[in-house]
C-alpha cells in the first residue's frame, strides 16, 4: 500500500555501521514515481565486513522497507615482480668461489658466490 512521499522526506541511518553517513533529504514525489537519492559513505581503514541500514523518514516516523550497504574492506591484491622488474636486495651470505692464486696482483679480486634475497621493490 504505497501512498506520497511528502516535502520533508528523509533517509536516515538506523543501525549497523554508519561509515560517516548523514541523513539525507529525499525529494517528495507521487506514487508510482521514481526518485534517487544518495548518501555519502566513507568506508574504514580496517579490513572487514560492514553493513549500514537506512529508511525513510517523516516527521521522525520511518516507514517503507530498510535499503542497506553492505562494504567489504580487504587488502588489495599486490602483484608479482616479473623478472624484468627491478628489485631492492641485500647480500646475505657471501664465500669465495675458490682461492685466490698466492701470485694474484694485490688490485685482484677473487670471485665470489652469493645469495640474494629480495626485500623490497626498488
């Protein structure tokens, strides 16, 4: 049984998560017509799930059905280095490859082995 959304209409928040959002004018309209009306959100900086409800108002009487936003927070998908990406890496454990000749120039230096771990995009 719909009847006319009268001036003063509003969209409130009634429970759940209210992720920052005011209560809004909705623009008083007859039945059968259409009418948008929209709430700014902010959602949070903790990963989750939350859920905000709303509902028509008049006069501080809420009527017609609850509308409800439903937030997911999650951490963003961080992609792979491809190999033609560079990386920033710290040398961890370093051995010589084989003994130095004892007639080596003092300028020489002897090869070495190492490992390299990845810490961090460059």
């Amino acid at each position: 049984n719909a009847a006319n959304w009268p001036e003063g209409t509003t969209l409130e928040f009634v429970g759940g998560d209210a992720l920052m959002g005011k209560s809004v004018a909705v623009a008083s309209t007859v039945r059968g017509e259409i009418v948008e009306a929209s709430v700014d959100l902010c959602a949070p900086r903790n990963v989750g799930r939350y859920c905000g409800y709303w509902r028509l108002a008049h006069n501080g009487v809420r009527f017609g059905q609850r509308v409800w936003v439903d937030i997911v927070v999650a951490i963003p998908n961080e992609p792979e280095p491809t190999k033609a990406e560079p990386v920033e890496a710290e040398l961890v454990e370093a051995a010589p490859a084989e003994a130095a000749p004892a007639e080596a120039a003092p300028a020489e230096v002897a090869p070495v082995e190492a490992e390299l771990v990845e810490i961090g995009r460059a």
